[in-house]
C-alpha cells in the first residue's frame, strides 16, 4: 500500500503543476473524452490520411483494463492527453508492476507552458493511489526538451538505451530517422523525484561538471559530433538543441548524431550505467557502472 502522506503530497504537487500550467487535468473514462485524447497525438504526429497514433477500440480496452488516460483542458477544451498501461519488470525479487507511459502530448501553440509537468505529475498521483510506485517511457535521446523535462524537472534516470526500438516510424517528426530510445525510470517516492520536484537539485553547467572531474565522451564541434571516449566514472555526452529543426534542414547530420550519442550510450548502459541528469547548457550527465 502506498503511503498516504506520499500519496497527499503528490495529489499537491499535481494540483499546484495544473495551476501553475493554467488546466485542469483529470482521468478520462467516456468514449467521447477518449477520443479526444487521441485528436490530440494525431495532431502532434501527423501521419498519412486516416491513420491514427492509437485506435479507438484498443484505447477503449487499455483503459477499461486499468490504464491511465489523463486529459488536459482549457475552458473545456482539451489540449493534452497521456496514455499509460500496466506493465511488469523482472527484477532480483521477482516481477515488479509499474505504470509504462507510452504517449503523451499537448497540442501545438500548448507546447511552452508546463502541460506535459501537469500530465505527469496527475500520472503519478493516479499511478500512487494505486498502490503502483513506478512509472517507465521512452523518450527520444536526441529531443533536448524532453530530456529536460524527465530528467532535471521529474527526476527520473535514464535505465536503458533501446536501439531504434520501433523500427521505422513514418510520422512528421519522426521519419527518415531510427528510433533509438532511452526508457525513463520514474520512482515516485524517491528522494531523487521529490528533490527534483521541489526545485533543490538544481542542474549544473557542463563546466561545473568537468570541475568535479567529469570527462567529455560525445563533443559538438564544427565538424559535428565527435566521440571522446569514455575516460572517467561520470561523462558528458553533448546532444542538439533542436534535433526536429536538424532532421528537416539536414537529415545527413541527424543520423550522424544519432550514430554518434548511441556508440557513446548504448554500451555504457547495457554495463549498468546510468543517464543521471541534463547539464544547463545541454549535456547528458551519465554516470558509468564501476
């Protein structure tokens, strides 16, 4: 059973996310409000004509099978959703349950003002009062804003690197590229996540970092990504600040970043490290397995 001090402060800390981001965030149930769950991660991922992210019929059956739907409103209007179903982890005591977030997105001209902070942070209360202490996704490597999010304002750890792990995906913002992921471990009474939450770990510069004896794995130069080696306990590993941006002018350097971060990443978390936080100016901080 989840603690119910945990589980308080965490309907607080959703409450005041929704505030602050100006929505009013709630579970979905109806078939009506499901589907415009899903007008919404049309919206975001266009894809051909009549295609859709999640048909209707096993979004019905995730939910009615004790997924989480969340919805985001504005004056009545939906403006982001969040879909997750219950999943299981091997682990050295057994299997543990967690919550795997699989798509979550506000619309465009909503993307700026902490919605995806508010659809979390309602995940996690929903994900505690039932008695789930752990919520899993995967997040693309090279979207800077969305490391942001889960690792310096969520807390979360990034546990494993997945290799192009959807295969091709023909979206707008996707296509042309390989689908490597890093799956976001997201245990919700931590320490870690309360401190994030609560604003006291503070990100720290790359500088900061390599003063405390970090070393640079991955570089952004002028010839692109250069990889350095892994050559201390704690490396930086530079990504773009707009991945989406670098895809439409020029897919060629896209693939080479992607090329590059995963022959830096991959090996080092299949050997137990971990992608630990986001420098300020844009650095994965990852903390090789000793």
């Amino acid at each position: 059973m989840s603690d119910p001090a945990l589980v308080a402060s965490a309907q607080h800390d959703s409450e005041f996310a929704s505030a602050r981001a100006g929505v009013e965030v709630r579970a979905l149930h109806l078939l009506e409000e499901l589907t415009d769950a899903r007008a919404v991660w049309d919206a975001v991922w266009p894809t051909y004509p009549g295609a859709t992210e999640i048909t209707g019929n096993l979004l019905r059956a995730m939910e009615h099978a004790g997924g989480y739907v969340g919805g985001a409103y504005v004056d009545g209007r939906i403006v982001g959703s969040c879909l997750a179903f219950v999943g299981r982890t091997p682990g050295e005591h057994g299997w543990h349950t967690h919550l795997h977030s699989h798509v979550a997105a506000a619309l465009p001209g909503f993307a700026d003002r902490g919605i995806g902070t508010a659809l979390k942070l309602h995940q996690r209360a929903w994900a505690l009062r039932h008695d789930i202490d752990r919520i899993v996704w995967t997040f693309d490597p090279l979207v800077r804003r969305n490391a942001r999010l889960n690792l310096v304002k969520l807390g979360g750890v990034g546990a494993e690197y997945l290799v192009n792990f959807y295969g091709e995906m023909d979206d707008a913002l996707n296509v042309g590229d390989e689908s490597d992921r890093i799956l976001l471990q997201w245990d919700l009474g931590s320490t870690r996540v309360a401190d994030a939450l609560s604003g006291r770990a503070a990100p720290l510069s790359r500088q900061e970092w390599l003063a405390l004896g970090a070393t640079d794995a991955l570089v952004d130069s002028d010839d692109g990504p250069q990889l350095l080696g892994i050559n201390s306990p704690v490396v930086l590993c530079a990504i773009p600040d707009d991945i989406v941006d670098i895809r439409r002018v020029d897919l060629p350097l896209a693939k080479v970043w992607r090329r590059q971060l995963r022959a830096t990443l991959e090996p080092v978390v299949a050997a137990g490290g971990r992608v630990v936080a986001l420098t300020t100016d844009g650095y994965y901080v990852v903390e090789v397995a000793s």
